[in-house]
C-alpha cells in the first residue's frame, strides 16, 4: 500500500477459530482493543464511505463506520458469505459479489455482481482444444494433495501436453526440485499469475475465488479440487462454477492420479469449447471498475 502512495492503518486483530476453539479465548480481549483502534483511524482519516473487503479484518473498520453512521460497501468473495459479511449486511449501503449465489444468503436491497478486483494483465483469449499447456496451482500456500497427485501422475501427463506448469506452494518446494524433467515446469512460487494464465489452455486448482476470478477473465476451462478446509466453502465457489458450465470437479477425497488423470480425458472437445466460452462470459475483468462505482453511486446520494 505504501509503495503505491496510500497511508496504511494497521490493527491487531484475528478471526473466530471454529477448528480449534480454544484459539478463541483471547477475542474478548482483542475485539474491544480492535474497535477502539477502528475508531480512531476513522476519527482521525474522516472518509466519505468505507470499504469492506470481507473477512474478520474488515469489522473494526465497518463496525466504526456504523457507529459513526458513514455509511459502508461490502465485498464478499465466495458464494458463502463469511460471519463478517453476514453482520453487517443489513446495515450496509450496498453489498458487491463475485459469484452466482451470494445475494441469496445475504440481507440487502443493493447488492451488486461486480466481481473480485485483479491485477492487471488478464487479457482474454481462446485457449487451445485440445489444450497443450496445463496449469496447476494450489493456492498461494499450495496444496499437499494435488502435489502429490500431480507427481504421481507426472509421466501420464507430460504425454498429453506439452508442457505442465505447476505451482507447488513453499511446502512443495524440494519435490519440485526432485520431479525436475522435460515438459514439465516446477515453481513454489510466482508473483505473474497473468503470464502463467496467458500460456495455460486448461487448469487444475483448489476452488479460491481469486484463482477461479483470474482463469475466468482469460477464458479457461478449469478442474477444481475444493478445499474441505473454512467449512467447505471452496465447495460452494466450485459448484457455482460447475453449474455455470466453466468448469469440472474433483472432490478433495476422491483426489489421487488416476482420477486426475481420467477426469482430464474425460473433457472432449465439445465440452472444452463450452467451458471455456462459460468461463469468458462469468470472467469481470473491470471488477476494480465496478467497485468504484458502487462507492461513487453511495457517496453522491
């Protein structure tokens, strides 16, 4: 933020842990702290309308904004809102979502299709049928499942592409080294998703809103693997994209490299035209745009 010439308030603050409550004890603590600490940044910046991102990192701010009644945006990424987003729903000017399904769950008059904002570079095409060029990613963190699925079914599926690009995540790092071989191009880690998208004709990936966002406003057919992690909602954001046609599924406990495997033979032609043309017309490339004017819209009433 800084870099890129804005003031950065930070506040300590962490979410509700439902996998291991006893993480939770010093909330009563922190919350009060957090709050106080919202107030005053919003005392002391004054804004004309605040921006909520989802998340727990977002409440401070927007239970200050209520509290001082300036009125609030939420963005809420995945097809199930978070506890965050579900709060302050009612309450807010408008509620901006990225994938079909959300408004249904949420509270609100206003609540607009704008997409996640993404970085710039996501340029639209017409992937390859059939595709040369797989892209796999788990996320930023990685996925040990898909790894190890992919790595087993290496030799298999150097045979059908011509290259395998794969983004293994920090824990993955030294099998990427071990599984170093012709076709096949290795990474922990990239900071260019956009390129890595432009050379892609098909993806494999866990079911996160911003990897799905980002394949989608290139135009790429994608097999999603959801996360049974946060209370399932990759599964949720996977769905939307299964029933829009873009993509395909494999379910996390179901993952092994025959399934991989076969669920990616299994994606003729036809299929592949249809998911890709899917994918182009969900993708919101302008979503930044969008957000904009949802917050110019709240200010000028």
């Amino acid at each position: 933020m800084p870099a890129a010439g804005f003031d950065l308030e930070t506040i300590r603050i962490r979410g509700l842990d439902r996998d291991a409550p006893w993480k939770n004890l010093s909330l009563p603590v922190l919350v009060p702290l957090a709050l106080r600490s919202g107030l005053r940044i919003v005392d002391r910046f004054r804004p004309d309308v605040v921006l909520g991102m989802g998340g727990y990192v977002m409440a401070p701010a927007v239970a200050a904004a209520r509290l001082r009644r300036i009125p609030y945006v939420l963005h809420e990424k995945d097809v199930r809102p978070g506890l965050a987003t579900r709060y302050f729903a009612a309450g807010a000017a408008a509620v901006c979502t990225t994938l079909p399904g959300t408004d249904r769950r949420l509270s609100n008059r206003r609540i607009v299709h704008t997409g996640v904002p993404l970085r710039e570079g996501f340029v639209p095409r017409t992937p390859a049928v059939p595709p040369r060029r797989l892209l796999v990613t788990g996320g930023s963190q990685g996925a040990r499942r898909i790894n190890q699925a992919v790595w087993s079914a290496l030799d298999d599926l150097c045979k059908r592409f011509d290259e395998v690009i794969h983004i293994a995540g920090e824990q993955g790092k030294e099998g990427v080294a071990q599984h170093a071989r012709d076709r096949y191009t290795g990474m922990a880690f990239v900071d260019d998703m956009a390129a890595l998208m432009a050379r892609a004709d098909l993806v494999v990936s866990r079911a996160g809103v911003g990897t799905i966002s980002e394949a989608a406003a290139v135009g790429l057919p994608m097999v999603l693997i959801p996360g049974t992690f946060g209370g399932g909602h990759q599964e949720e954001n996977s769905a939307a994209m299964v029933a829009a046609g873009a993509a395909a599924q494999i379910a996390d406990d179901d993952l092994t490299a025959s399934t991989l495997v076969n669920t990616i033979d299994g994606l003729d032609a036809d299929r592949l035209h249809a998911m890709a043309k899917a994918s182009a017309a969900s993708g919101r490339r302008d979503a930044a745009q969008r957000v904009l004017a949802v917050l110019h819209e709240v200010v000028r009433r």
